[in-house]
C-alpha cells in the first residue's frame, strides 16, 4: 500500500470537459489536489487558474511533465494528441487519465499502453459514466438473469453541437460523431456483451461544410440471434437512452450516459401477446442515487495508484472499443 494519502494532479489542456465535470469532480475527491493546469491560450489558462486555484499554471505541456511535484495527468486534448502526449506522460513517470476516445485507432492504443507499462504507470480511458451506480446497476440486473438472455441492445448519444469551428468538426484531429459519441455507445454494448461483433452495418450522414461525420446509425451482430443498433449524432437533439431486449423480459434507461443524482432503471417482464398487443407486463422500477460520476472516476483512479486497485476501464476493455470503433468507420467509408 502507497503511504502517499494525497495525489497531485496536472491537467494537460483547457478543454471544456476539464472545466465543466473533471476538474470540480477532482476538486471533491479527498485524495487529490489540483496541483498543476497547462494550457497554450494564455487567456483560457488564466480563466482556468482564477476559478480552481491551482499551485502552479504552465503556458507547454512538457514543462508540466517536468515537474516532480506532479503524481497524476489528466489528459483532455483534442483526440489525435492524445498517443503522443499519453507516452510524453508514462515516459516522465506520470500515472495518466485520458479522455475518450483514448486514441484514433486499436493500433495507437496498443502503443500507449506499452509505454505505460514499461514506465510502470497506471494508464486509463476516462469513461467517467462506467465507474457510476448506474451502469453498474443495470449489469447487476442483467448477470442475474432477470430480464433472460440478451437478444438485442437499443443505444441513443446525440449531443447537439453547431460549433463548426470546434474541434468536433475538424477532420482528420479526431473529430466526427464516431469519435465523440459512437464510442459511448460501442463502450455500452462492449461492457453488456463482453465480446466483440461479428457483422457491422453503418449508414453515415455527413457535415456538408467541414466532410465530418455528423451522425451514424449501426447494426452490429454479435452471432447467435444478439444484435445492437446505435445512433448517435452531432447534429439531432440532445438525447440519451438505452434498452436491451431479452428473452424473457426488457431493461430501460431513459438516462443519458452521464447522468447523476436520482436515476430511474424500468425492467418490464410477464407481457403476453393478447390480439395485436401486448398485456400483463409487470413493471419493476428501480430508483438509485448516482454520485457525481467524474467524481467517482477520480477516487477510484486515486485508489488504483495509492492502492493497487484494478482501474475500473481496463485495457482489454479499451481495445476493444477502439478496434470495433474502427470496424465502424471501416465499414462506414469514414477513411
């Protein structure tokens, strides 16, 4: 056990995530201290420094990375900066949280996690949603076989966003509806089936002024009857949802992926085909408090280091997402 009580924490980038969730999730985690923020925009670094307070603000990543004082990087770059500041990260000795998507592609996932192994630091996927009371409830349901065997997962991520400046619109730098919101939905399906598809089909619609990938509807199949169909999209109405279907009874979440405070799960079983409808379904609701899942995240991020507690992403977990993401964009001629 680490006699270390308290990590010191250094933030590559200014992105909006780190402002909005990362930080103040940092921020009430016993066991942090927001030790260090570097930024390139002088103005947006003073923003962050004037509201969180930091020991220190760099105006380059690598002299972050220089410092001794710092234990931890938090990473929410623009998506294809994160190979390369992730291996800066394990080279100087730092333990590293990064953002999703972790990188571009299976193959640069595979180098970043070789780099922190042979730095002998702890590197994780910051899918703040999968360390919640929330997803794990739902897998709880599920194993116990309330709902039978899974036959098909309904996934919806759309996040509305005009911004075509931003770095969602930008191809070629990790942008598009894939990147930013698919692999919510491919993480989803990946932790519920634990395994990898079988057949894919992708229907694409494109930004007209930047060539992104706005939005995207998929079918996966995953052998023996088990099919998932997920949309998501840069350019519908913001909404989150999911269902899965099982043999003998279904589970709804009409949360989005983040959700956090009071959450609702609906499992329905008993449904009996009566003429062209359905009667007696029996609804079961459960009701359960969600902490603040960036929170979450970090105390359990702190906990592997200080610890030697297993990351709740692990690296198959990773791999995975990122090499059924690239069957997607395969499949959806986004290459």
């Amino acid at each position: 056990m680490n006699e270390q009580k308290i990590l010191r924490w250094g933030v590559l980038g200014t992105a909006g995530i780190a402002k909005n969730r990362t930080i103040p999730g940092m921020l009430l985690s016993a066991k942090s201290e927001l030790y260090a923020i570097a930024g390139r925009n002088p103005a947006k670094l003073q923003a962050f420094a004037d509201e969180f307070h930091p020991t220190v603000t760099y105006d380059n990543y690598q002299a972050l990375l220089d410092d001794p004082n710092v234990d931890v990087v938090y990473i929410p770059l623009p998506n294809n900066l994160h190979k390369e500041w992730v291996i800066k990260a394990a080279k100087a000795g730092k333990h590293i949280l990064c953002e999703k998507p972790l990188a571009m592609s299976e193959a640069e996932v595979k180098e970043m996690f070789a780099a922190a192994k042979e730095a002998g630091v702890i590197l994780e996927e910051a899918y703040a949603y999968r360390h919640a009371q929330l997803i794990h409830k739902v897998k709880e349901i599920i194993d116990s076989g309330a709902i039978g065997r899974i036959r098909c997962i309904n996934s919806t991520h759309s996040t509305f966003d005009n911004n075509k400046s931003g770095i969602r619109y930008m191809k070629g730098k990790g942008g598009g509806a894939v990147y930013d919101v698919t692999c919510y939905n491919v993480s989803l399906v990946s932790y519920l089936l634990g395994k990898d598809p079988t057949t894919y089909s992708v229907c694409c619609g494109f930004d007209e002024d930047t060539g992104v990938d706005a939005s995207n509807a998929i079918l996966l199949g995953y052998g023996e009857g088990v099919s998932a169909m997920l949309y998501a999209g840069l350019d519908a109405y913001p909404r989150g949802y999911f269902s899965v279907l099982g043999d003998t009874g279904r589970l709804d979440v009409d949360y989005k992926f983040n959700s956090r405070g009071v959450v609702k799960i609906s499992v329905g079983k008993g449904a009996v085909p009566h003429s062209s409808e359905y009667v007696d379904e029996v609804r079961t609701e459960y009701t359960i408090w969600v902490d603040d899942n960036y929170n979450t995240e970090i105390d359990q991020f702190n906990d592997a280091v200080l610890n030697g507690t297993q990351p709740e992403i692990s690296e198959e977990e990773s791999l995975r997402t990122a090499r059924v993401c690239d069957a997607i964009r395969k499949a959806g001629n986004l290459d």
